[in-house]
C-alpha cells in the first residue's frame, strides 16, 4: 500500500524529519520528510488474518526538535484486508472403541475464493498430532485409538496452518470412547430328561 503525507508546523514545512507509520498502534516502519516536508512510501501488509488494520502517522520531537516542537499524529486510516479462507467440516465416527480404528471425514469449501493448489491440514486427538491430510477437499482419515485410552469425551481437530494469502482454518469435532457392551444368549433346550424317571 502506497502511503504519503506532509509534516508542517505553522503553514511551514519541516524538513529531513522522522515520521513513524504506526500499524494497529505499533511502530511499523519510518520514512523521511523531504524540503517540502513530503514524505511517503510502502506499506506491505503483514500475514494477519483481521478484516481491518488502523494506519497513523506519528511524529516526536527529537534532538534539537525537542523542547521547541510538540509531538503530532495524523488521522487514523481504516484499512480493509482481504484474504482467503476456507469452512472446514469435520465430522468423527461413533462410537469409538479403546484399541480400535475409527473413521474421521471432513471438507474444505473455498466457496468463490481460488482453491490452493496444494495444502495439508494436521489433525490432532486430544492435542497429539495423529497424521496429515490434504487440505484442499473432502478427505477421509482412519485414526488408531490406544487400548488404554480413557473412556468418554475426546477431541479430533483438523488445521490447516495459515498459508500465504490462506487464513487458518480449524474445525473440532467430539468422539465418545467407550467400551462395546457383549450380548450373552442362552438358550435352554425345550425337550428336559430328568434321571430315575420312568
């Protein structure tokens, strides 16, 4: 983004001053009044993914500027930030049994924003990185569970890592781990022979 501004104290042009550009209130980058008091310059917007970033140019005093001039800022300047994001489904096979594998599916929709041409996505169970998917469309991922996991509420988490232009994207999913419960049928015969009966 091209930025460019003047630094004047009454009507007059201050020269060979140092003007700092402020990005959401931090100190970004510098530029340098020329004889007229111009200054100017690029601003490359950083890789972070909000919908709007505040641009202000700040001057203060130093050296001999200080004690006879104030310090000045400029208006704040709105920026609007573009970037591509996906929605991210995720959804994970119940019930899940200790020991056992069980399926976790999902989709990446681009909606009208340019589909990446390659891009992985990491998931997680409980925070433990489990394997890598591609993260482009819907995929399907089997999942090897611990005999010794604990029963009930877990969490699988697909992310795909911030990529460029691409915003992260997450999307969590529950599954339930518990124990299958064995069925027992007993069947007693219909016909009963009772010894010492004649």
């Amino acid at each position: 983004v091209v930025f460019e501004g003047t630094l004047t104290s009454q009507g007059k042009p201050l020269a060979d001053r140092q003007i700092t550009l402020l990005l959401n209130s931090a100190n970004y980058l510098s530029a340098t009044t020329d004889a007229q008091g111009r200054f100017q310059g690029k601003l490359k917007i950083p890789y972070i993914y909000v919908s709007r970033m505040e641009a202000q140019a700040l001057y203060y005093p130093q050296d001999t500027d200080s004690g006879h001039y104030l310090g000045a800022s400029s208006q704040a300047i709105q920026l609007a930030i573009l970037f591509y994001q996906a929605k991210v489904s995720l959804q994970a096979e119940q019930p899940a049994y200790p020991g056992k594998n069980t399926a976790v599916t999902g989709s990446f929709d681009y909606g009208t924003d340019p589909v990446p041409s390659g891009r992985t996505a990491q998931l997680y169970l409980d925070d433990v990185l489990q394997s890598q998917v591609n993260a482009i469309g819907a995929f399907s991922q089997t999942i090897g569970l611990d005999p010794k996991i604990e029963l009930g509420a877990h969490q699988v988490v697909a992310v795909a890592a911030a990529d460029g232009r691409y915003a992260p994207s997450t999307a969590i999913a529950s599954l339930q781990v518990t124990r299958a419960l064995p069925v027992l049928d007993l069947n007693l015969p219909r016909v009963s022979f009772i010894p010492g009966w004649t």
